[in-house]
C-alpha cells in the first residue's frame, strides 16, 4: 500500500516539474516536501486548483497533459485474450450476436475452444476415447481438438446439431394423421417447436426494404392466420411488391420467445405485385373504416377509406406442406413441392374419378361458420365438361344436406387502434383428399358472397340467395347460401368442386 501510494505522488511530482515553466523553480507542496510522513489523502483526490498568481501556462499545460489526453475506454480496445475471456462466459446465442459487431469479433466468436466447451455441454460426447480417467489426458484431447480444427469448425458442429435435433422433434410432431382431413394433428406444436413466424417485406422502387414482423396469430383446423397492423406502413404510393416469408431462428430456444434482431433464416413464400393496386387486384368488401383488396394466393390487404395508406395485411395459409414452405426456401427462391408419382391403373375404367373426399372449413379468422367433411364425391365420364371434373357436394334437391351457418359472416380485422368486421366476408379451407386419402387440392382464401338474381325455387327456403365464387389454376367452388329472414341465418343449398382434367391427369397419369 504504501509502495503504490509513494509511486503515484513521484509521479505527481514529476509531472508538475515538466509542466513548469523554464527557470522556474520546482516547489513541492509541504505534504510532498522530502521526509513528509503526510499520507495526503484527501489532497490526491481532489483536482489541482490554480491560483490567481501563477502562471497561466502552466494551468493550460496541465489541462492538457492530464485532463484532455485521458485513454479512451473502449471494448475494441482491450486484448484478445480478455475479450476471450469474457466471451468464454455467453451462450451459443449471445455469442452469435457478438459475431456480427464487426470482423474482429467475429474471428474471435469462433473460437474453437468457447465452441467446444459449449458443444460438450449440450451433448455428449459418443467417442470412448473422450472418456477419460485422468484431467490431464481431457485437458489434451480438448487442446487437440481445438487445434487441429479450424476456427469455427465447433461453431458450425453446434449449429447442425441444435437444427439436426429440432428436425427430429418437429418430424415426431407432425407424423400422427388426422384421417378426415389428411393433414398433421399437431401442426401448431410443431410450428412452435420450430420457432416459426412470419414476416412480410414491402420494397418501394428504390429497392428500399421495409420488414414488418406477425401481430396476431389464429389456428384452425387446416390453416393458420396471420394478422399484420402498425402505426408506421410505408406510404402505399412508392411500393412496389409485398414478400411472405416464413423465418426461423438459427438456434431455437424453447426457453424464450425467438428474437426479431437476432440470427434467423428466411424462406420465400409468395411475392405479390403492389402495382395498381386498386385496378389489378379482386375487391373483396369494405365497411366504414377500411377497403379490403385481395391477392392471389391467401393474401388480403386492408385500405384506409379516402386515403391509399395500409391499415392491416392478413393471409390464410393452408397447413399443406406449410412447414417445408416456410423453411426450405431461400430469401429469394421460393421451395419447390415435389411433384406426385402417378401410380396407373388399367383396371378401373374410371380411374381418378371417384373417391374424393372434402374437408370444408368457413371462418373468420378466430370464429368457425361451418366445419364438415364430405365423403364419397365421384364424377362420371360424362359429366366432364369444358376441362372440369363436376363433383356435387351439396345439391339443391337433396334438403337432408343443407347446412346452417352457425353465427354472422364477416371477416374481423383490428389495428393498434381500430378494429372492426366486414360483413359477408369470410376465409375459406378446402381440402380434397384422393381416394389413397393424400391431400389432392388443397387452398386457403378469402372470398366474399354477392347477392345473386336468381330466385329460390324452394318451398322450404324463401329469401334472398347469395352466391360465393372462387378459382385457380386446378379447381373452382361454388357455392349458393339462402338467407332466412325469420331464424337470422344462412343455409347453404348448394356447393360444386370442379376440379381440372389438366390437374387429375398429371396425379393419376390418365388422360381426360
């Protein structure tokens, strides 16, 4: 103690010989004076104080030397090896943050040494070799190990590893089958076991990228949900496409909730043009407050009334090969299904016409309309017209299969602020299984219902119908709903698959 403190008042001494000035003599406060047993405590603590007497230079030299020319305290600054240490003590997650700061922490964050001793506590080591009695024999194959490996070769033994044993996980919770609709039960465990989400990413012509993160999800039986609203939309004017992806963490941590700002994988799911909104998408409905525009596939966007600006963007995806959807793309290239292996058949006449099955879902987003699977659908050779197979559902004659819209249509929708429904809208699944009980067809949309002009010819239903369209590149449904003014509810008369020939030929290998 007393060796450090005369250290720090020599150097206190010399420091203010050098700033004197030349000739002038050197005078050491009485508490410094030689032989001085003052331990001047206080006086060390306390900045030096000039008086008006001396000379102003040698103020002006003091500030310089000792209060402008402090080190600037930086962790940039510090050695290597304490920077190591102080990475030894974060996890695998923190530690891939601290990589991205800048290169030197990244070629530091690769340490092979930190990787080990991480990769060692998550998972056991399977060589016998590694089993060893005695410290010093571990110490020296740990040491082997990081240095017969190059930097970053346990980093990246971690990453497979974590997403190797999430894979697993995932693939058991997707394996049970429900058989009515064909689909994975567990599909919502799985999608949290694997830390999905979803995020859309507006560019502007400029190119300029604007990420916006999921605010609410809704889980149904075949399809999930997605709801995105903010303050902050970019004006509508300067976009130019919106791109659905689904993103996954690097390293899935079942303890918290996966970070936005951290490391994560983006796969391309659909990329819609912005372009002319108004004119080149399908105007599903609109109520007070906001306008909504649909975009095909699944994609529904939310207008402001009188203004172009965004209020919400929602999409419906159908659980069909979601999770390979979501996570097998890249950034820029979306994941290519595999097609279907037609197995043929030269026996039945009538191969690939008959035994379809129907899952039918009709909601709002968090409330169910109608839920049922129809079974047994069959289409004759003559009834194949303009490239379309014709498989009634529900008929118009047949009253037993009628079905009852259970609530009121419409579409709920909210913003930070707002929120409301649109009337006769609603989200469709559809789920046509093949007579091997595969998923054939399979769609999850918005769609909307008009009031048609044709009048009901049923005794049993008097009021207004209202017809529901929807179409894409394999199938249509149609729909026909008689509104019943006295019990204030819909009954649906009358629903019709047509399923493409080009679609049934290319699974099946026939030729309709």
């Amino acid at each position: 103690m007393a060796t450090g403190r005369g250290w720090v008042l020599r150097c206190y001494s010399r420091g203010r010989a050098r700033a004197a000035p030349p000739g002038a003599a050197e005078a050491a406060p009485p508490s410094l004076a030689p032989g001085s047993r003052s331990r001047s405590r206080s006086f060390a603590a306390r900045p030096v104080e000039f008086s008006g007497t001396e000379n102003a230079d040698v103020k002006s030299q003091y500030w310089t030397t000792f209060v402008k020319q402090k080190p600037n305290v930086c962790i940039e600054s510090m050695p290597s090896e304490m920077l190591l240490k102080i990475f030894s003590y974060l996890d695998a997650v923190s530690l891939l943050y601290a990589g991205c700061a800048n290169k030197r922490f990244y070629d530091l964050a690769n340490d092979n040494g930190i990787w080990l001793k991480i990769y060692s506590s998550h998972f056991l080591p399977k060589r016998t070799i590694w089993k060893m009695n005695s410290e010093t024999e571990a110490v020296s194959l740990d040491c082997a190990a990081v240095q017969d490996t190059k930097p970053g070769y346990w980093k990246k033994e971690y990453i497979f590893r974590q997403i190797a044993a999430v894979k697993t996980r995932v693939m058991q919770l997707v394996k049970p089958v429900d058989p009515h609709t064909g689909l994975p039960c567990k599909n919502r465990e799985a999608i949290r076991a694997s830390g999905l989400s979803w995020v859309i990413v507006l560019k502007d012509r400029n190119g300029k990228e604007y990420v916006m993160e999921q605010a609410d999800l809704s889980f149904k039986d075949t399809s999930v949900t997605i709801l995105w609203y903010s303050t902050s939309w970019p004006c509508l004017n300067v976009l130019s496409t919106l791109e659905l992806c689904g993103v996954t963490p690097l390293l899935p941590d079942q303890s918290r909730a996966a970070s936005k700002n951290g490391p994560r994988r983006r796969s391309l799911m659909a990329k819609y043009s912005l372009s002319n909104l108004t004119k080149t998408s399908v105007a599903v409905g609109a109520d007070k407050l906001v306008q909504l525009f649909g975009l095909n596939p699944g994609l529904l966007l939310g207008l402001w009334k009188g203004k172009n600006e965004i209020a919400f963007v929602m999409a419906s995806l159908h659980y069909h090969q979601l999770l390979e959807r979501s996570t097998l793309g890249s950034a820029t290239v979306q994941y290519v299904l595999s097609p279907n292996k037609p197995t043929l058949d030269d026996v039945d006449p009538e191969y690939g016409l008959h035994d379809y099955n129907l899952h039918l879902d009709m909601h709002s987003g968090s409330h169910t309309c109608m839920c049922g699977t129809f079974k047994n659908l069959f289409c004759r050779k003559g009834d194949i017209q303009n490239g379309y197979l014709r498989l009634m559902v529900v008929s118009v004659t047949d009253n037993a299969k009628h079905l009852p819209i259970i609530g009121t249509v419409g579409l709920y929708w909210k913003t930070d602020v707002f929120k409301g429904n649109v009337k006769d809208c609603y989200l469709m699944d559809v789920t046509v299984l093949d007579e091997t009980r595969k998923p054939f067809w399979c769609f999850s949309a918005p769609v909307y219902m008009q009031l048609s002009c044709k009048t009901s010819g049923l005794y049993d239903y008097m009021g207004h119908i209202y017809t529901t369209e929807y179409a894409d590149s394999e199938g249509k449904v149609s729909v026909d709903l008689v509104w019943l003014e006295e019990t204030k509810e819909y009954y649906v008369v009358n629903l019709v698959l047509y399923i493409s020939t080009k679609k049934v030929n290319s699974w099946y290998g026939t030729n309709y």
